[in-house]
C-alpha cells in the first residue's frame, strides 16, 4: 500500500500539531531527535506498532525505544524504577540516554517483543517533547531506517527509506549527534551498556559509582542485547576499516578526522554527525568502496568505533576485514 508522505515542518507550530494529531489516529509519523530520525507511533496502539516492524522489515523480537516527553511519563511505562534511574534522569534527561527498565503490565509486549523490561528515554529536542504531549502519550521510536540500513540523520534519509510508507516526516534539519543513543540495562547488576552512545560508560560513573561494562558477543555468539545480533548500520557499498592509506583502491571512498589530500581516492571528513550520511551518499554514488581510516582519536570514540565496525563486519565476509593491529 502507498501513502503520500507529508514532509512536515517543526518550526511550523500548525505542522508540529498536524504530526501530533497523525500519531493520535494511529499513524506512523518520523520525528527528529537529538541522535536520529525516530519512526513513532502511540505506545499504547499495538496495531500501529505492529506497523513499525511491517514497514522497517524489523525482526519482531528486537525491541522497541519508548521516548516519553516528561520524567512522570515513564512511570507510565516502567515499574519497580530503581531510585539511580531517577539520578541518571535527572542528570542527562532530556538527552541521548536510554535506560532499560522492568516493564509496566500496561505497556503491550510488542514494543519490548515480549521481554519482561522496556527501553524508554526522553529526547532532548523541546519540539519532540512537544510533540509526545500533543499525541496524547508515550510514542515508541526506532530510528526511522529500512532495517539494516544507517539510521537517518536527515529528513531526506527517512524519505529515501520509507517514503510512501508513512504518514509524514517532521523535518527539523540534521540530528545534531548523528549516532544513537546510549542504552544502559537497569535491570541486571551491575548496570550494563547495551548500546555505546553520545554519553559516556566515564560519564555514567559520575552516577552510578562505576564504570558499567560494555556488553559484547558472548563466545557462542549469543547476543546480548536483542538488536546485536542483526545486521546494522550498513550501506550497501563495502566499508573496510583500516590503519594505512597504501592498500586503499583508487576510487574509494576515505573517512578520516586526518587532513589528507589524494587525487587518487576520494576523502571525507569523519564525524559522528556526517557518518551515516556519508555511508548513504557512498551508496548513491556508487563508490566501490568506504574505507575509514582508524587513527587513535577514533579508536578513542568507542560509540563512533562501534558503528564503524558494526557497518564493517556487515558489509563482508569476516575473512575479508583487512587485519588490524
Ligand atoms: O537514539 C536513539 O536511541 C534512536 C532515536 C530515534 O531515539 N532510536 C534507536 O532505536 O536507535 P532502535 O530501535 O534503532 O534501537 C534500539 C536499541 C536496539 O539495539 C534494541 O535492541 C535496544 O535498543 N533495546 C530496546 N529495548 C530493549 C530492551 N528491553 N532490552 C535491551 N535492549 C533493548
Ligand atoms: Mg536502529
């Protein structure tokens, strides 16, 4: 089925109503936050959020993020809420921090695909909080990608993935982080990261006494947190990770956060903000290759490594990853 996509303005307060009252029917409407495009639809309408997985051809037992526009929204949402969830919020609330919490009886199990917790957070654009008021509740969001594919930094990313399958997009320009959020499990002990983000596990210690570990594949290659065990982030040109400009095919693609002028290859900055559009240019312009060039500053940015790598070891076989010291 194909719908006409609206592309809404946020700095049109008729538009950001006009996003508001789709969500209230049960639409599926892009919304932008600080990190990426969110595909939303209410919390509370099963169908619409059945819906999200339909049109992102997401796998259904990859939970969902519920973004809330206050703190007593989560308590909708969330019980048994540890007194140190409350301290995170109010430390980096609004902002790129997911918690994961035990999950309300109220909320339906579609949107954590049937686990017992929930992943809620509360964005930090004010026209987003908005927007969640206006809707009438809770909306749940993940980026606003075809599943698989880099999450949308742009309004135009959302359109080039799922336009004439949604309602609308409600542009209001480039995600100011460009990576996701960080995901922190509340439930186990110690709290553990799921998901590396714009704040950092050193950040979190501030809060939480400690440094949480990083989950990671287990050995058996048992995932961790529902979403690692798909393919993520990736365009569909090759991207390679590498420590030395010499192998790098003549027409390639170069991410770097070095200056460096070539007349053989082409180079790009390498930015949280720019990668996935990066990737998603190198795609329309049939680059045969993205290599990005790891210098100790990203080796440093465990949330930028991990996207880079999650994108790396998705775009080829594990055999052709250029070895790295
Ligand atoms: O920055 C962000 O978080 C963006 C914007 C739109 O808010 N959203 C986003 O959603 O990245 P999504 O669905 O692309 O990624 C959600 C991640 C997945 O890795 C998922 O497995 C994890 O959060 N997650 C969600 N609920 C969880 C739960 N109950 N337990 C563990 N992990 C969970
Ligand atoms: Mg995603």
């Amino acid at each position: 089925m194909s719908t006409e996509t609206l592309h809404l303005d946020a700095s049109d307060p008729a538009d950001v109503e006009r996003a508001a009252t789709l969500l209230a029917a049960g639409k599926l409407v892009a919304i932008p936050t600080e990190t990426v495009y969110g595909l939303a639809a209410r919390v509370f309408a099963p169908d619409a959020v059945e819906e999200i997985f339909r049109v992102k051809g997401r796998p259904m037992d990859n939970p969902l993020i519920v973004h809330c526009a206050t703190e007593s929204d989560i308590e909708l949402i969330a019980t048994e809420i540890p007194p140190v969830a409350w301290r995170l919020l109010e430390r980096f609330a609004p902002g790129p921090l997911t918690l994961v919490l035990h999950r309300h009886l109220r909320v339906p199990s579609i949107v954590s695909a049937g686990s017992p917790s929930v992943a809620v957070r509360i964005p930090a654009l004010e026209v987003t909080r908005r927007l969640i008021a206006l809707a009438g509740e809770p909306v749940v969001a993940p980026s606003a990608n075809r599943s698989g594919r880099p999450s949308p930094t742009r309004a135009e990313h959302v359109f080039e993935d799922l336009g004439g399958s949604i309602a609308a997009v409600l542009d209001a320009g480039p995600c100011a982080i460009g990576i996701e959020s960080t995901v922190l499990n509340l439930t186990v002990e110690p709290a553990t990261i799921v998901r590396p983000g714009a704040i950092e596990a050193v950040d979190l210690a501030e809060i939480l006494g400690y440094e949480p570990p990083i989950a990671h594949h287990s050995d058996t290659g048992a995932p961790i947190a529902p979403g690692m065990k798909y393919r993520h982030y990736a365009p569909r040109t090759p991207v390679f990770l590498t420590e030395s400009l010499e192998t790098i095919p003549t027409g390639a693609l170069v991410l770097t956060t070095t200056s460096l002028e070539s007349d053989r290859v082409r180079v790009r900055p390498l930015t949280r903000q720019t990668l996935y559009d990066e990737f998603r240019r190198a795609d329309r312009e049939h680059v045969p290759a993205i290599f990005v060039l790891i210098t100790p500053d990203v080796r440093a940015d465990r949330a930028l490594m991990n996207r880079i790598e999650k994108a790396a070891v998705s775009s080829q076989r594990a055999d052709d990853i250029p070895p790295m010291s």
